[in-house]
C-alpha cells in the first residue's frame, strides 16, 4: 500500500463521494437545460441552434437517466449546487451578451458549449470509476450510455467549429 | 453559406473572442498553480502529491507559452477574471474541507483535478481552432504544446483513479 501521510479520521467515504457527485451533475444537468434553451435561441446560424436543440433533447433523456439512478440507490433524486457549471454557463452568458450581432457569435458559443461537454465528460468519467469501484454494475451502464453522448456531441460542435461557425467569423473578418 | 437569423452589427470578432479566450486561460492557468500548491499539500498519498506537484511545475511552463503569446500578439499579458475555472476550484476546496480525514479524499482530489484538466483541454482545443483561422501558425504551435500536456495529465490522473486511490477508498469502505 502507498504511503499516506495523515491518519483517518473522517467517516465520510467512497459511498458519499458518489452520491455528492450525483448531485452535482444532477443539478449542472438541469441548468444546461436552461442555458441551451437561450444558447439556441440566441445562435446566428441555423445549424448551431440546431445542434443546441439536439444536445437539449438528449440532455432530457440524460437527467432521467439520473432519476433512474436514483431510484436504484432508494434516495431522493435532489441537486446540489455546483460552482463549477454555474461558473461555465456565465461565460456563455457572457458570450451572447458581448458578441451579440457580431460575426463571430456562433464561434464563441460553439466554443462555450465545449466547455460545458468537457464539464460533463469529466464527471461522468469520475462518477464510471467510482460506480465500478462500488459494484454497481447497472449504475455503471446508465453513466456510460450519457457519456458515449457527451463525446459524441463535443466531437459534433467540434467539427461545426472546424467547417463552418469559425470560417463564418474569420471571413467576416477577411472581408 | 449557412441561413443566418439575424443581421449582424457588433464589430467585435474572431481576433477579439481569441484575445479574450486567451485571457480567460490566463487568468485560469495562475489560479490553478495556487489551487495545485494547495491540493498538493493537502493530499492524503504521496503519490497523488506527487502528481499534482508535477502538474505544477508544467502550469509554469504553460504560463510562460502564453507569455509569450501575447509578446508575439503585442498585447500586454493580462487575465480576465473566468468564473468557470473560479468555479471548478471551488469545488476542489470544498472536497478538502469535506473529506480531510476521509480515506476517499484522494480520490476526491483526483476527480476535481480532471475537471480542472477537462476545462483546459476545452478551451485549448478551442483557442487552436480560432488561431489556426487567423493563420496564427507560431502561436498554434504553443497551444498545441501546452493541449498535449493536458490530455496527458489527464491519461495519468485516469491512470491513478482506477489503480490506486480510487481502490484505497474502496479497501476502506468494505474494511
């Protein structure tokens, strides 16, 4: 065993970590919903209201996921405020804000909605490690299928970046 | 070209939304070094010190790749405040009060720093994408440096989860 530097004394454990960590994404899940709603409606191109329209129906699917799991578990499907994704989502804010009526508004968003995949890939990957760790096989399955989605979408708003949000703002800015 | 919905007005784009983007990760990247210091000291496994540690010391060097960017740009270097990476840390702390004492901290600490990883591969990849457009090739260059480091700090601290800490706190849980 590696060596610790600190004896234990908190009884807090992996148990909790797990739960602590549903919370959070149940609650960051519910103000994507929110945030993709403006984020489409407020997107220049039809095709990346598009794709915010498509994350939004998928991320529905995604919260009930949640609530199945919380119901295996037998506790409350209840959020806990999350920092982190608040802090993301104002930055998307900022965007639609400050770049509203520029060329550049779709790029910005793209990239802001990146971050909140990022977000996501990373505590469902924590939440899959922990789950296996706990022997929660069927737990582990609902995570995994909304991860396979996450990717999938930061794969897609990478290549609407790459072919035509980004080259809109830069020809605009050529011109 | 793409239907747009709007008439577009705000003068503001793509070399403005990178320069903000690169103040963003500025501002995010000296944050992280004080959260790492923190984390570091507060770990529970030498091993996992000793990954944030390393960490540390490749934020220095990231910091000073955006140094000089900005040199090449001729702008001052200068962070804006990003709420999102405020955001992330915030929960980095919190898992430090929480679970001090608890044989599931590491595995907290671990899990916070790969949202912090994921938040910096987002908005790397995404910065890349913006520089690669304006032709920006030198300075793709340096980004592509530091979003190789990240996604490999990530690989590691994956690496760590599912061999050591994450089974630490397992052990514990069924002790």
């Amino acid at each position: 065993m590696a060596a610790t530097k600190k004896t234990t004394a908190n009884a807090k454990g992996l148990e909790d970590l797990f739960l602590d960590g549903l919370k959070d994404i149940y609650y960051a899940e519910k103000k994507i919903l929110k945030a993709l709603l403006k984020m489409a409606k407020g997107a220049d191109q039809e095709e990346v209201t598009a794709a915010f329209e498509k994350h939004r129906a998928e991320t529905e699917g995604q919260v009930e996921r949640l609530d199945e799991i919380f119901d295996i578990l037998g506790v409350p499907a209840r959020g806990k405020t999350c920092p982190a994704i608040d802090g993301i989502l104002e930055e998307g804010s900022e965007i639609l804000e400050e770049y509203k009526g520029s060329p550049s508004l779709d790029a910005g968003l793209v990239g802001a909605a990146q971050a909140v995949e990022h977000y996501e890939i990373a505590r469902y990957g924590t939440l899959i490690a922990w789950a296996t760790l706990l022997g929660k096989t069927d737990i582990v399955d609902l995570l995994n299928a909304t991860l396979e989605e996450e990717k999938a979408t930061d794969v897609a708003l990478t290549g609407l970046g790459e072919t035509g949000v980004n080259d809109r703002a830069a020809e605009q800015k050529a011109a």
